[in-house]
C-alpha cells in the first residue's frame, strides 16, 4: 500500500511532541521542548538543529519501520539536545558526553553511532564469540526438540516437550552459575488492540515462570492511523527472548484452534465460554510445566528443589537475581509500577474442560527466525 505521507505530517508531530514530553517525565530530563519537524529524508532518518532548535524525524524511517525505532532515533536527537542545552559540549559529536546523555535518556547501544544497521525487534547472532556460539547451538537445539514435538504420538510428543523444558532450564542455570556475559533485547507484541486481556496475561505469567524473561504491559503508537494499542515486551537474553516469542504465538494459536474445535460444547454467553476455557486450558498448561520444574529441580538438585509455587520456579529466581537484566529493564522503564488486576469472570465447568485439556498441551513446531531490515542510522547536522 501506497501512503500520501504528507497528511500525517501534522499528526506526528503532534505525536512526537507527546512522546518527547513524556520523555522528559519518565527520564527526569530539564530538557526544554524544541520545535518538531517530519521531513523527507531517506538519508538522514533524524537530527537536531541547535540553531533552530529542532529536531527532525524523517517520515521514511516512520512509515518504513516500527515505531518501536523511531522513538529511540528521537531519544538519539534527544541526547544531541542534552549536549548543546544543558552540557554546553562542541566535542566530537559521538563522544563521551553524547554517550553519558544516552544513558541518562535509556538510549539502546546500536542507537547511540551514526551509522549502521537499523536495528529491528529481533537482532541476529552476528559476531562469533564462545558465548555466542553457545546461544546459537543452544537455539538450535531447542529448535529440533520442539519440532519433535508435532508428533502424533502424544508420549513422544509429551517427552520432546520436556526434554526441550530441561535444556531451557539448563542452559539458563549453566549462564548463572557461571555469570557468562549476555546480550538483551526486547521483543514487542502488538496485536492492535485497546486492552490486553486476562488469558494474555496468563500466558505471561507461564513465560515468566518457565522461560527466562520478564514480561512488561505497555503501549505503542501506530502512526498510519492515529491509535495507541496495548503490547506486551518480552525482555531477557536474546536466547530467551527468542524462545518466548515462540511460546506466545504457539499458545496464543493453540487457544484458539482449541476454542474452534469444542466451543459447541458450551451454550452460555460466547464471551465469558470463551475465556473461561482459555484460562482453564493456559492453567493446565502451567500445572504441566510446574510439574516437570520440580522434578528437574529434584532430579538435577537445582536451588529450586523444594518449588512448589510459581514464585518459587527456576525461571523467576534466575530473573529475578539476573542484575543485569533489571538495569536493562530499568534503562528502559525507568518508572515502572505495578498495577493490580482483577479476576475474570468464568464459568467453572468451561474452565475445568479447558484445564484438562492444557494439561495435555505439547509444542508443536520449531522457532523460525525473522530477516532484519537494512538502513543507515541518524546523524547529527
């Protein structure tokens, strides 16, 4: 589809001047706010002007990528700001002080250069070092037992699954033990919505328990048509994040091929039919897991040998104690709450019905991996 980029101009910069202040807020930054221009460049995706004191956002980079990577191009604009209004530096434009600036404003390290690759939701295992040759051969493994698990034979299948929980479970306690240096990233889920609701919340609940990362509630502008939609981050190593990313779609798919094949079991009202039996389902599913989490741990004589709670998984103690993992959280949230939620309402004998069936969920198909887009980053006029 052919955009006429032109109309939206008003509109985001409108967005960006929002985005911009809320910036500042989130950051504790006494940035004043400068003029906002959309312009047409395909070279220079951003850049401040400190004559004019403006910062300039081009619409290819908008329309062309997500608007995930057009808020940390403004944040690197921003950061030029910092060094021109309140560290009053004329150093080399890259420096020291336009990197002390990204770090008070959260600006991801493939953001804070001039130019390269853009990065992308996912970014690629591209250098060859011992541990990230590690990370791929620990992917590929898990890749070949969860493609094991499409097998028809529900124990087959049952014990692909497991034994792929216990290489996760493994490797994460092997980095550990041994504090191997990692890599973040964070993956956006955006399905376009207004709100996440209760049964998506439960299937982060399973990956925060079972597979390393830590889930966070957030929202994302969509700039071809002017709404804001609640997403979910998947934050961890990029090993992780990668395998998480997996586990939602797969659930997410499953919920709903299950929900097709036995809705005609069920006649009170569709909606809360239907969610009762996506959380029963998801709480099978984490029975299932938990169970073979304590007999890893007992098995294996893991510091979670006596779990018996979801607080108490491998997967939560490791993140939880995975320091680095919170400064990387922090540096992107620096204001981060929680916010409580209450229970759906439910129909318990949908709810047991989609409970039995969880417990015999298996994975059923590989991690497929995504290309990343190719641009030059932004520069500094």
């Amino acid at each position: 589809m052919i955009y006429d980029a032109s109309k939206y101009f008003r509109i985001w910069t409108r967005q960006l001047l929002n985005e911009f202040q809320d910036m500042t807020w989130r950051y504790n930054i006494g940035l004043q706010t400068p003029a906002i221009e959309i312009s047409n460049s395909k070279q220079r995706l951003g850049s401040w002007h400190s004559d004019s004191r403006t910062i300039k956002i081009s619409s290819h980079l908008i329309l062309h990528h997500s608007w995930a990577i057009t808020l940390n191009v403004l944040k690197h604009e921003m950061a030029h700001q910092i060094c021109s209004e309140i560290f009053n530096s004329f150093e080399v434009a890259h420096g020291s002080s336009f990197q002390k600036a990204c770090s008070l404003l959260g600006v991801p390290y493939e953001y804070r250069s001039a130019a390269g690759d853009l990065p992308e939701t996912i970014t690629h295992l591209n250098t060859e070092t011992k541990e990230i040759n590690e990370g791929r051969r620990f992917l590929i493994r898990v890749e070949k037992l969860l493609a094991l698990a499409k097998s028809a034979n529900e124990n087959e299948a049952s014990l692909a699954m497991q034994k792929a929980n216990e290489l996760i479970e493994k490797y994460n306690l092997e980095i550990w033990e041994n504090n191997t240096t990692c890599r973040y990233r964070c993956v956006i889920i955006n399905r376009k919505k207004k709100r996440i609701e209760g049964w998506q919340r439960k299937i982060c609940l399973i990956l925060r328990d079972f597979f390393f990362v830590k889930t966070i509630h957030s929202n994302l502008y969509d700039p071809l048509i002017d709404q804001t939609h609640k997403t979910i981050e998947l934050l961890g190593t990029e090993e992780n994040v990668t395998v998480a990313e997996y586990c939602y779609s797969f659930l997410e798919n499953q919920l709903t091929t299950l929900w097709g094949v036995n809705r005609h079991k069920f006649s009170n009202s569709a909606r809360t039919e239907k969610n009762s039996y996506y959380h029963g389902v998801l709480a099978g599913f984490y029975d299932t897991l938990q169970k073979q989490n304590r007999e890893y741990s007992s098995r294996e004589n893991t510091p979670c040998t006596n779990a018996g709670t979801s607080l108490e998984t491998l997967s939560s103690l490791i993140v939880t104690k995975d320091h680095n993992l919170n400064a990387f959280i922090r540096m992107r949230h620096p204001r981060l709450r929680k916010i409580s939620n209450n229970g759906p309402r439910i129909y318990r004998n949908t709810y047991d019905d989609g409970l039995a069936t969880g417990r015999e969920i298996v994975f059923h198909k590989g991690i497929h991996k995504k290309d990343k887009p190719n641009g030059r980053l932004i520069t500094r006029n």
